[in-house]
C-alpha cells in the first residue's frame, strides 16, 4: 500500500490540482492520478522526512486562525502606511525561542509567519531553537510573543509532535 | 469574449468590492515599499499585495467568472495557494542576504549571530 501511495497527501492535492485545472470528468481523474503517481515516485527517491500528522482535526482550527490574522494584519499595516511619515518608526527584531523542532512544522510556521503582514521570519539558529524575527510594529513585544508562542507553536506542536 | 455586461447587478457590486479592496492593499503595499526607509522595513510592505491583495482580486475573479459560466470556478485557488508557499522563499532569500551583509560589516542596528539561550532580546528599536 505504502509503497504504490507513498505520500497519499501529496498524490490527493496533485490530483486535486489537476483536476481543477482541466475539468472534473472520469478521463482526467485517470490521467491526474497517473501523473500524480509517478510524481509521488520521484519524491520517495528523494527521501524527505515524511510528516506525521497527529491531530487532523485541529488543521481546520488553524487555517481559521491563520486567515483571520492575516486579515488583521493587513489592516494594520495598511493604516501604519498611510500615517505616512508622521508616525515614529516601530519596527525592530526580536528573537523568540522555539520549542517546535519538527522541520515540517518549522517550515509551515515560517510560511505563516511570511504571509502574515508585519512580521518576517528572518533567521532560525536550529542548534538553540531560536527564532530572529523582524516586526514591524514592534510597539509592545509581549503582545507579539504570546501571539507566536501561544497562538501559532502551541496548535502546531499538537499537530506535528 | 467579453460578457460582462451579461453580469448581474449583485455581481458586480461585489466583484468590484473586491477588486476595489485588492487592488488598493496592493497599491498601499507598493506605496509603502517606496516610502519606508529601511531595507527589513521594506520586507513588509509588499506582503500586502501577495496577500490579501491578491487573495481579493482572486475572490473577485472566482465570483465573476462563476456567476459567468454558471458552474464553480475554484482553480483561482491555485494561484492563492502557490504565492502563499512562494513568497516565504524569495523574503526569506533576501532578508538572510541582508541580515548576513550587516553582520559581516558589523552594523550595530542588527542583532549579534548569537544571542544567549532563552532570552527575549529587546528590540533594537530604532528612535
């Protein structure tokens, strides 16, 4: 089983994606699935470090979470841009420690933490766990660590560890 | 093939919302990308544009050609999807660059290779 679906994940969103690209029909599910195979295939030659998903039922919750943010997010800095230069400068970096080690969850934080207007994931030191970011409205950095350590790392620790 | 004005009325109000709030993140984004001094400043303002900016534009396309053709048109989901998973790569490529150019010269506004273990470091505010 494993070794005809060895990323079931990866082969559901390629054949998902081809789908949605062509048209929803028997002849381009056949077609979709045998491409997302072989595809499938040459990922497992390349032996990534495969991704265990604990708790499924919390990706929701986080999709929710991460949308709704980056919603906020926008607005704020939108209304930071448009003060223009009569506001002060805020930004500044800030390093967070990390409990997260698992390099799926790491890499999805990262894309988070990118996406999300208002703060850059800058540089990550794997030997400490710590975490360089660059905020830009780094007014009160207790608000911004809560933010990442409990809203984000928390939900994804009980996802991936 | 233009049938635009086959659109009705609800439609349009909300695909120019949309297109409206898109378009404007987007420009509000670039405007601050030209206005903001500092390069790590900059890493900020065009994620409004890839965004919410497009992700409005995109709702706008999805709502337009749906009501259009009469049948669901997601594959917009697509481009949302992968400027998401793309963006990290190029922001993260430059400001490492940059993080690494100040640290080679030495740049004081720019936090040490090695901050010690478990300590929030105050920001390096700048006035």
């Amino acid at each position: 089983m494993s070794r005809v679906f060895p990323y079931p994940l990866l082969i559901a969103s390629l054949v998902t994606m081809w789908l949605l690209l062509t048209s929803f029909s028997l002849g381009q599910f056949i077609v979709g699935l045998a491409v997302a195979l072989v595809a499938a295939q040459g990922m497992a030659a390349l032996h990534p470090s495969k991704p265990r998903l604990r708790r499924w039922d919390l990706i929701g919750k986080l999709v929710v979470t991460v949308l709704y943010d980056i919603v906020r997010s926008n607005i704020d800095v939108a209304r930071i841009l448009l003060q223009g230069s009569r506001r002060p400068n805020t930004s500044g970096f800030m390093t967070i420690p990390l409990e997260l080690r698992d390099p799926t969850a790491l890499a999805l934080l990262a894309v988070i933490l990118t996406a999300t207007p208002g703060t850059a994931w800058l540089d990550y030191n794997a030997s400490r766990g710590t975490l360089l970011l660059h905020v830009f409205d780094l007014v009160d950095e207790e608000t911004w660590y809560e933010l990442i350590k409990t809203r984000y790392e928390h939900l994804l620790m009980e996802i991936f560890e | 093939m233009s049938h635009i004005a086959e659109l009705p009325l609800w439609a349009s109000v909300l695909v120019s919302i949309f297109l409206l709030i898109g378009a404007g993140l987007t420009l509000i984004g670039s405007f601050g990308f030209y206005r903001l001094g500092s390069f790590y400043d900059r890493l900020h303002a065009p994620t409004l544009g890839t965004s919410w900016g497009a992700a409005a534009i995109l709702i706008a396309s999805m709502i337009c050609f749906s009501v259009l053709q009469s049948r669901p048109v997601f594959h917009e989901l697509l481009i949302g999807i992968f400027i998401t998973i793309t963006t990290p790569v190029t922001l993260m490529l430059l400001g490492r660059a940059a993080l690494y150019r100040d640290r080679a010269e030495g740049n004081p506004e720019v936090p040490a290779m090695d901050p010690p273990k478990g300590v929030i470091e105050p920001g390096a505010a700048q006035e």
